[in-house]
C-alpha cells in the first residue's frame, strides 16, 4: 500500500512538473513572438541610425519579461553567465534574447557569425560595443542636447518634453556621461517654456528638496491647471492667456509657431518663414508690420515704426554690414534694432 501510495505521489509529481513545463514554454513563446513583433517594424539600421530606440525597446523587454541581469551584462570577463546552472525558465530566456537578436541585426547579422547559439550574453555585447563606441564629437553632441534641451525649441507638450529629456540623459548615461536626477530637474526647469516661471522660481528657492517624480508631477500638475499641457505641441489652447503669452525671448518670434507650436507660412506662401522659431534665427529678416515700436510688427507698414516688407529677391545675397549675415541689409537688420535703447515718452501733463 505504501509503496503504491508512493508510485501514485511520484507520478502526480511529474505530470505536475510536465504541466507547469509546458506553461512555461506557452508562456515565453507568446513573450518571444510579442517582442519580435515589435522588433521586426524597426530592426537595426545601417550606421545604427535607430540604435537608441533599438536599445530602449530590449531594455524594456528585459524589464517586462523579467529576464535575469545577468543575461545581458556586458562585462563577460567579470561576470560570465552561468549556463550548467540556469533555471528552465533563464535558458528559454537566454534563447529568446539570442533570436531576438540575430533575427533583427539588419547590417550587423556578421557580428554573431562567431557567437554560439543562445549566446545572448555574448550577442549582446557584440551589438553594443559595436554601436556604442561614438566618437567624441558624437559624445559631445549629446551632452550639448541634454544640458540645453528647451520645450518651446524642441516644440513639444509638457509630457512629451519630460520624457525628451529624461531620453537624452539615459542616451547619454549609455555613452559613459552624467544625467543625475539633480542635473535632469535644472533642465527640466533651465528649459520649460517661461509660462512656468512662477513654478521654476519657486522650486529654483528650495533647490534638493525634492526628487525628479515629484518635480515631473509639480510641472505636469501646473501645465493642466494652466491650460498648458500641449501649447508647445500645438495642442488645443484651455486658456487664452496663455496663448497670447506664449512667446521665448526672442525678438523676431513667430506668432504662429509660439502659439501652437507649427508654422504654416511656407505651405501657404511659398518662401520659407521670416521669424523665429522657439530661439532659432528666422531664414529671412524684416518683420510683418503690426505694432512697430523697436521690433516692428506684422504687415507692411502698417505699424507705426514698422519695417514693412522686403524685396527679398533684392537683398537674397546683400549682406550686412552690422551682423555680418547675408539676406538683409544694415538698415533692416533686427539685431541692431534690438539693440537699440529704449526712448522713453514724455510724460503728459
């Protein structure tokens, strides 16, 4: 009876082994097939062109799927993956990792000509050396593009801008550089658009009093409570006053574009746009007329000290004489208006 008792415990065992097996395969097969359904639309690109986003997704799937660190560790030498004492489930990983590199290597595929099968350690180490080794001036760029990332520049709503940001400094972090969460919230802060200037300077006051979520929550609590969540994407508008105080510190700024974040001019008129564009220069000088004064203003002549129109075919390779740029003239070149002083009215009795 006992030993019957015993045969029947045993087999029970195994089935229940052989069940909890065979979830195991279903459940990691439907994992590999939904990662390479994302991979195959946007598999590595000739000159790792789309390496980040590539990176970004496999490190996102190693979270989700909850694969063991050590499977991608690149530091083979230190920290060699244990294969004779993985787990079913970290072999079945290790494979899926391994496909699901080779399978969307595009130009790189001869990088793990060499590596053994399943070698998803190795693999990745192969990929990742290979594209991460950016010059210095690559480097250097991205450091450039992280410590001055601007929301009303790079033209996005506030949520997208947050995670621009916190994306540059991961790139950058990747590359050997620093993104603390310190140096990511005087970014976030340095380039909001400056209708946050009275969340800025408050937090501005209590530097180290609070951590990067609670800053990105504060910035995204402000933005709806201001009808600023999508201005610079050109989102709707919640709040009219918001709109008319959209605008960077730059003079000759594009009403259009800092009001909703897209500029039309050239689909409707044919030649590129005049103004600025967050804080980059217009393609042309001359300003539209309008209100005049020291920027002058919309229109042609219209304003009162307006600059009115220009015969852009006339001055297309005049260049001037005060800033050294071609497509303007001295007399119409609106950094030597803006640095004019200010004339102040005599008061009225």
């Amino acid at each position: 009876m006992a030993a019957a008792a015993a045969a029947v415990a045993l087999a029970a065992g195994v089935a229940a082994n052989v069940l909890r097996a065979e979830k195991l395969q279903t459940k990691q097969e439907r994992e590999f097939d939904t990662a390479y359904s994302v991979l195959k639309v946007m598999p590595l690109l000739a000159e790792g062109a789309n390496w980040s986003d590539y990176r970004r997704q496999m490190q996102r799937f190693s979270y989700t799927y909850g694969w063991a660190a050590g499977l991608m560790n690149r530091d083979i030498a230190a920290a060699p993956w244990d294969i004779p004492n993985e787990t079913a489930e970290q072999c079945q990983d290790r494979k899926n990792i391994f496909n699901l590199l080779t399978t969307t290597a595009g130009p790189y595929k001869h990088l793990y000509n060499s590596v053994p099968n399943g070698g998803a350690q190795l693999a990745w180490k192969r990929i990742s050396d290979e594209l991460d080794a950016d010059t210095t001036a690559e480097y250097n760029d991205l450091a450039i593009r992280f410590g001055t990332a601007n929301q009303a520049a790079l033209g996005r709503g506030v949520t997208e801008y947050i995670s621009k940001v916190n994306e540059l400094g991961d790139d950058l972090i990747a590359k050997g550089g620093q993104a603390t969460p310190e140096l990511r919230i005087a970014v976030l802060m340095k380039g909001l658009h400056k209708s946050f200037k009275p969340l800025t300077s408050r937090l501005a006051s209590t530097p180290g009093q609070y951590t990067i979520e609670q800053v990105t929550n504060m910035i995204k609590a402000h933005a709806k409570h201001e009808g600023l969540l999508q201005v610079c994407a050109g989102g709707k508008q919640q709040s009219a006053a918001s709109a008319k105080s959209f605008y960077t510190e730059s003079e000759m700024q594009c009403r259009s574009w800092a009001s909703t974040g897209k500029c039309d001019w050239e689909e409707k008129k044919g030649t590129p746009c005049k103004f600025n564009h967050g804080d980059q220069k217009g393609t042309q000088s001359g300003g539209r007329g309008g209100k005049g004064g020291q920027r002058g203003g919309r229109g042609s002549a219209r304003g009162k000290g307006g600059k009115g129109t220009t015969n852009t075919a006339a001055v297309a390779g005049k260049k001037c004489a005060h800033c050294g740029k071609t497509g303007h003239v001295e007399a119409r070149c609106w950094k030597k208006e803006a640095e004019k002083p200010v004339q102040e009215e005599p008061r009225q009795g």
